[in-house]
C-alpha cells in the first residue's frame, strides 16, 4: 500500500470510529472469575443442550449454546480465500441444525485489503475476520474496533486448557489484554509442507530415484515428454510462496529464512534475502523449471479451484506447497477408487546434492499457529460468538470437523470424556473420511493441533500401514520430521504507519514484482541481475533500517523464549 493508501485507510479508520461507537458490544461478561470446567462432550441436540444445562448449573452466566439461533458474520481477510458454503458439509450441516449456529460469509473477492478497509469505512465490519497475526490486528485493536477475550476465556474452558500460558504470553498485545483466538496452535512440531507425487505416473515412469534437485529436473523432463497433457511440476497458489518456497529450502541446510519479511538470520543478525546464496540458486532453478515448462505457467494468476481440478482428475506429477495435503488427500481418494494404482503420496523433501537431507526444512511451525480469529466491536453478542469458538477448538468441535457427526467414523467417547471412539468405517470406508476432511479444511479457523493430532496417530498407531488416514500416515511418516521450529519469528512485522512499517511495504512492493519477474527470465544471468536490482532497490527504500528493526523484535523474541 502506497502513502496515499495508508492516508486513505486510516481516514477510514476514524471515520468508522465514530461509526461503530453507537454499536460498540459488551466485552467484559460481567468480570465473572468462574474458574475452567473439564470439557465434557456431548453429543446430538439432546445431549449438548443437557450438557449446556449442567454447565449452567454450575454457572447461570454461560451463553447457551444450542438452545437458540445465532448468526455470526465472517470474514477471511486473504485474496485467495473463499469462504465455503455453510451447511452443506456433513460438520457445518449438523452444527446448523443441532447448535442452530449460522456462519454468514462475506467473501473479499480477491481484493482483501480493498474489502476491508471498505467495510471500515462503512462501519459495517463482520463479527469475525480471520487473518494474520500482526499489524491488521494491531491497527484495528488501536482503532478500538476488537473486542478482548481475557474475560471470556476465563468462563469457557476450551482455549484457555489447550493454549498454554507461554503460548498466550506470546499471543496479547501491548496493552496486556488478549484479542487473537489462535488457529492450529501446538507446542509439537506438526505442519503439511513439502511434495505429493502422482502414484501413477511414477510407476509408469519406473519409480525413479527422486530425491535430489538434479533427481526432480530430470523426473519432470521426463513426465513432459511422456504425458503432453499433465504439469510437471504444480506450485498452487505461487504468489504466496508455494511451491518456490518449497525449492528454495531444497538449497539450504537448516533453513531459517522467511520470505514473507524478505530476510535471512546469518549469525545474530538480520540480512537481505536477495544476496543470500541459496535463495539465489533456488530462484535461479525454478527460473529454468518454468523456462522450459517443466513448472505450471499460470503459478502467479491460477485459484484454488482451478489447482483442484487439476489435481482431482490426476493431471498433476509433483505437487508442492505450504499444504499439499489440502488437494493431494481428497483426489488420492477419489482417483484410487477407480484405479488402486492411482493417487498421491508424499516423499522426503528434495535436497541439493552434497546437502544433509534430515536438515531440509520445506516448512515451518510456531507454538502461536497459523493464524487468526479476532471478534469485532460490531457483534451483537460477542460473548456467543467466543462460546462458539471455543467449542469449535474443544474437543467437541474438532472431532465433529475431523471425523463428522457421531454415528459413521466414531460412536461414543474413552473413559477420558474427550476420545471420540472410533468404528470400523475409519478403515473401511477410509476414503470417504479423506473426502469429508477435504471439505472441513477450509471452515477449520480455530484449530486445536494437539488435541487432533494426539487423538489420530494414537488411534492411527494401532493400524496396518494401508489402512491408516492418508494424512496421518504421510504427516507421521515425512511432514512433521521435515518442518522447522519458526516460534523465535513471530510477530515482526511492523505497523504499516511506522516508518519501518512504510519501509516495509515498499521492500514487499519490490519482493513480489521481482519474483515473478525472476521466475520468467530468460536467462540464469537475466535471473540474478533482477536479484541485484532488487536488494539495491530495497537499500534505497530503506531496507538495513527494516533489517535493524526485525533484529530487535527478534531478539525480545528469542528473550522471551529463553533462548
């Protein structure tokens, strides 16, 4: 965003000031200290609105969910996202009709931050957005235009039991007080990055050694040449870094760099990406990838329904993202039901030759997550939207999310009140579980990592190798090896009206005309002059002050850490 961008923006931050201050909700719940009672699942309509009537025993004040309709209006503040029909997946079905829960979407059209500033302006904001952490959240909550959270997780159990303090210190804002409701938060290595291979099209080709950069250029020469119709080589959505992120940690023992802030850690100091070695031979590679079409030609410009269909109708040899498993997971299971041989798995990640191969990091997680819910001054009742929430991110909610409505794939609850007991169609009908996973990835904003994955590769541990749960099997056997721990990076991005913040979108304006112009050069060398280019650019747009200000809040990180 330009300076006439921001001039505008916040001129429409207060001009919703003044809008929303007739409609500002209550935040506080009445200062209520009722400690966190144990989750207790409960299952159908008769049972939930029992187990909401002992909850109110216990205390009156507890918004009672289930018992009458509410509406929440959400908003997914990324160009790429699209917020899915609510009801017509088995999950959000049964939580419309037994919980009588109404997600309204308001979707941002590919032009997020045009819809939201438009919605500020409007003083129409939704009861929910869901982002990223960091200087949308900062500059709403300054605005005064988010509610706190500290009260109600103090009501409702599920957020403040699966969180953790240390992982909550890192989560409030400066003003002490809690505002984000995190999504797949953690305190164990977990993530999806890396490459699925067409089953298939492998064996057809004579299962070939495919696990060095060199391995992957000539496998995909060889895919172009036998199969004319199928990409070589998908990327997903590249403008976000997918797929070309994933080529460039093939480059770089133990990488720790992150091209979302456009730096490289060398030592204990921040440095530019764009004379970083590695990057350079990666940026390099994946030039000569798309030269000669070995990689999909519309990386920069194609949706997500687009690389479905593609992925879907098997027409797809190496597929590598942030989330493979998004796409590869549903079509492994659809195209095996029509060919056994058909399909998706996952393979180690690529490395360059003479590289250690267990220091390959192709994605990364921190303890906060991914993302983002924050609620709005402009719901009604925030207190129901957060009790929503936080039964979304229990046990309840993620069991229904990950293994559908009780009756088909579990049947009951372990001794522990929070195990879903699972029925013989988690196998047997294993392929419908990928297809229903598949569908609840997109609605899944409140993630509980953890709880999901401890309930899974239990279970999953007590299975034959053919019969556990595609993801399970591939994230135990390959993905949660190969990410790296990025918890010491988070919450560096400064505030867009600093002036490291207006530094920042410059270097970001450089960062993403030059990858795509670098991944359509002509010529290696055509390659790194854009790359000079660019790293002087930035130097002029003062780039070493961005580099000086992420080194600070890197080391109050790593401070905070104990590291």
């Amino acid at each position: 965003m330009n300076m006439k961008g921001k001039k505008k923006w916040i001129l429409g931050v207060l001009s919703a000031i003044v809008a929303l201050s007739l409609i500002v909700g209550c935040s506080g719940g009445g200062g209520t200290s009722q400690g966190p009672a144990e989750p207790t699942p409960q299952t159908g309509q008769e049972q939930t609105n029992e187990g909401q009537g002992q909850q109110q025993e216990e205390a009156s004040d507890l918004y009672p969910l289930g018992k009458e309709p509410l509406e929440i209006s959400f908003y997914g503040h990324y160009d790429w996202y699209s917020t899915p029909p609510w009801g017509k997946d088995e999950a959000s079905k049964w939580i419309k009709e037994n919980l009588k829960v109404n997600i309204k979407p308001i979707q941002s059209g590919n032009e997020a931050e045009k819809k939201l500033q438009t919605m500020i302006v409007a003083g129409q904001l939704p009861d929910i957005i869901w982002t990223e952490r960091g200087a949308d959240v900062e500059r709403l909550r300054e605005a005064g235009m988010l509610v706190p959270l500290d009260d109600y997780m103090e009501k409702y159990p599920n957020l403040k039991k699966w969180l953790g303090e240390d992982t909550l210190k890192m989560l409030r804002s400066e003003d002490g007080k809690l505002y984000q409701f995190p999504n797949w938060y953690t305190n164990q290595p977990n993530g999806n990055a890396g490459y699925a291979v067409n089953k298939k099209i492998y064996k057809e080709l004579g299962s070939p050694k495919l696990e060095t950069t060199d391995d992957l250029y000539n496998y995909l020469k060889l895919v172009k040449e036998k199969y004319p119709n199928v990409i070589p080589f998908e990327t997903t959505t590249a403008k976000e870094g997918n797929g070309i992120d994933q080529l460039y940690s093939a480059f770089k023992e133990n990488n720790r760099s992150y091209t979302r802030h456009f730096f490289v850690p060398d030592g204990d100091k921040m440095t530019s990406i764009f004379l970083d070695e590695p990057f350079r031979e990666a940026t390099v590679y994946a030039a000569k990838l798309f030269r000669e079409k070995l990689m999909t030609q519309d990386a920069f410009t194609q949706t997500e329904d687009k690389i479905t269909e593609k992925v879907m109708n098997g027409r797809v040899a190496v597929l590598a993202s942030s989330d493979p498993m998004k796409f590869a997971m549903p079509a492994d299971a659809e195209l095996s039901k029509k060919d056994p041989d058909a399909g998706y798995f996952m393979i180690w990640p690529i490395y360059k030759e003479g590289l250690d191969k267990n220091k390959i990091y192709p994605g990364s997680y921190n303890v906060l997550g991914w993302n983002v819910a924050v609620i709005t001054t402009s719901a009604k009742d925030p207190e129901a939207v957060f009790a929503f929430l936080d039964w979304y991110t229990g046990p309840e909610g993620q069991t229904l999310l990950m293994w559908g409505p009780e009756g088909r794939f579990w049947d009951g609850w372990e001794e522990d009140g929070i195990t879903p007991k699972f029925t013989e169609k988690y196998v047997t009908e294993k392929d419908e579980l990928a297809k229903l996973q598949g569908e609840t990835t997109n609605i899944t904003w409140v993630g509980n990592t953890v709880y999901v994955d401890n309930v899974k590769t239990k279970y999953e541990s007590t299975l034959d190798e053919n019969d556990r749960n595609w993801a399970t099997r591939w994230q135990s056997e390959v993905t949660w090896k190969t990410q790296s721990d990025a918890t010491e990076f988070v919450n560096l991005a400064p505030m867009p009206e600093s002036e490291e913040g207006i530094i920042y979108q410059r270097v970001k304006d450089i960062w993403l005309k030059v990858r795509s112009q670098a991944l359509t050069a002509k010529t290696d060398q055509e390659v790194l002059d854009i790359l000079d280019k660019a790293h002087a650019d930035s130097v002029k747009s003062g780039y070493d002050k961005l580099l000086e200000y992420y080194d600070k809040k890197w080391k109050e990180n790593l401070k905070a850490l104990g590291r």
